[in-house]
C-alpha cells in the first residue's frame, strides 16, 4: 500500500490518498481546537488515543451489526479506513443534558434525560455548524429520507453499545457526535471517530470530566485523562 497526496487537513485529523481508490489514511494528531477553532492548543499523546479507541470501538461496533469505515491500523496515528462522501452533518446523541443543550434550554448540566435526544448540526464551519432538524435537511438536500433514516436507527445503536461498554469501565456517556459518509455503492456506513475529542465522559463514581471539556473549560487533566480513558477500555477486553 503507498500513501499518496494529502487530500484534506482537517482540525485534528489529515487525511491522504492511497494508491487504492477506495481507501483512504488518516492521520490522528495532538492539536486541539474549541469554539469552532477560535481556541487552539494540544493535548500530547491524544493522537493516538483517539487513533486506537476508534479503532478499537469500530471494530466490535462492526461486529453489533453496525457498518463502519473501518479497514486496519498501520500504526498508532495512522489508520486506513473506506472513503466515504461525508454526510454534511454532525449526529449529536445526548443521555445527560450538557454544554450547549444546557445553555439552550436551561437544564442543570448532570440532569438525566427521560429519552436519548438525536440533535442535527449541518457541517459548515463557516455557518458555524448550525443545528437543523429533518425538514432542513431534506429542504437542502443534505440528506434523503431513508439515509436519516437509516443514520437515526444506527446513532441509537451506537448509543446503546457504547453507554454499555462505557458503564463496563466506570465512565458515564453524557453525549458524543457521530459523522456518516456514503460508499460508492450509496451505501451509509459510520464514520470519522469515537473518541474523548468527540464524547463526553463524565467518571462514574465523581463525575470528573474524562473528554475534550477538560481543554475547552481549561481545567487542566486532559494529557491524563485521554490515557485513562483509554486504559480503562482496553483492561475490559
Ligand atoms: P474537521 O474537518 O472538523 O477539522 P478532522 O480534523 O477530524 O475534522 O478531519 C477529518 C476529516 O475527515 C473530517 O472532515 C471528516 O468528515 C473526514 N472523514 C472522516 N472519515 C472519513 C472517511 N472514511 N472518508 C472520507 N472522509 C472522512
Ligand atoms: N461535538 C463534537 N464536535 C463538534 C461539536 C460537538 O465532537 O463540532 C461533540 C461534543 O464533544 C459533545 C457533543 O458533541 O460530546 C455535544 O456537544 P455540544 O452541542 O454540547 O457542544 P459544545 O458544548 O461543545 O459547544
């Protein structure tokens, strides 16, 4: 397999071209950005946690019955998955009202919701991702009825392994973002990552923040808490 052209450089992520036309690589980096990149930093050795949790998550998601990118790890930045065409919309999946649905509604961050909520931004880092709901995105064409369809029944699955396989290790799944892509064949299949930069994790037991919040809020523990997260998960299997 060669490594071809950079075809994007994303905020936390690059990816390249490969001389399959159907794979692509991605490369996970530490650079970290909050606010829609207006606050930049790092967060050393996040790269490959986020590299090797999604991986790890991918591959027993694969196995639920949920398809996804996934193709190998190369290293432990480094990974070949399927190229999709993304999907111009972020699925955010919430069990605990935090962040920006607490500010929305003026819910106490912590309180437990009597139903998971699916909420829809469109990916337009110029718009500044808006939130949208079904009609927008069949008005725009962002996505058909049945794709939503199919991308509303896969988020819950999602939902459902990973509070348990997070439960499994003491860490409390408060919400996360989802991205999903089109094969060739039109299929839609799960893709980018799962990952601290893209959940919230609140510890079980003292509800300390184990995610990105660490580094968007500047509490200090982000380094350590990347790690531990991802130790937790690979004492389980
Ligand atoms: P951002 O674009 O928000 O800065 P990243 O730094 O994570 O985000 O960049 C990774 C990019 O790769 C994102 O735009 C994401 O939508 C895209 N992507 C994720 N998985 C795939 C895939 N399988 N095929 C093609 N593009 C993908
Ligand atoms: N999220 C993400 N990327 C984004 C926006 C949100 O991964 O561009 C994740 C975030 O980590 C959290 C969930 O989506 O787990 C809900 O985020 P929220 O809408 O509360 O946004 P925020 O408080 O970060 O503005």
């Amino acid at each position: 397999m060669e490594i071809r052209e950079q075809l994007y450089q994303g905020k936390a992520k690059r990816v390249f071209a490969t001389d399959d036309e159907s794979l692509v690589l991605v490369d996970y980096g530490d650079d970290a950005t909050a606010g829609n990149g207006a606050k930049k930093g790092t967060i050393v050795g996040k790269g490959a946690v986020n590299n090797r949790m999604t991986n790890m998550l991918m591959q027993q998601l694969a196995a639920k019955g949920v398809p996804n990118h996934f193709v190998r790890e190369l290293d432990d930045r480094r990974t070949l998955v399927r190229k999709v065409q993304i999907v111009p919309l972020e699925v955010i999946v919430r069990n605990i009202a935090a962040g920006s649905l607490s500010a929305r509604l003026g819910l106490e961050e912590g309180a437990v919701l009597a139903r998971p909520v699916i909420e829809f931004c469109y990916k337009d880092d110029a718009l500044g991702d808006p939130m949208v709901n079904d009609d927008h995105i069949l008005a725009i064409g962002a996505a058909t009825a049945e794709e939503l369809a199919a991308i509303r029944r896969m988020a819950l699955q999602v939902n459902d392994f990973l509070r348990e396989r997070m439960a499994g290790a003491g860490i409390e799944l408060v919400d996360f973002k989802l991205e999903f892509g089109r094969t060739p064949d039109g299929e839609v299949i799960l893709a980018d990552e799962i990952s601290p930069d893209t959940c919230r994790f609140w510890d079980s037991k003292t509800h300390a923040h184990l995610d990105k919040d660490l580094f968007r809020r500047d509490l200090g523990g982000a380094e350590e808490a990347y790690q531990e997260v991802l130790r937790r998960l690979m004492a389980q299997d």
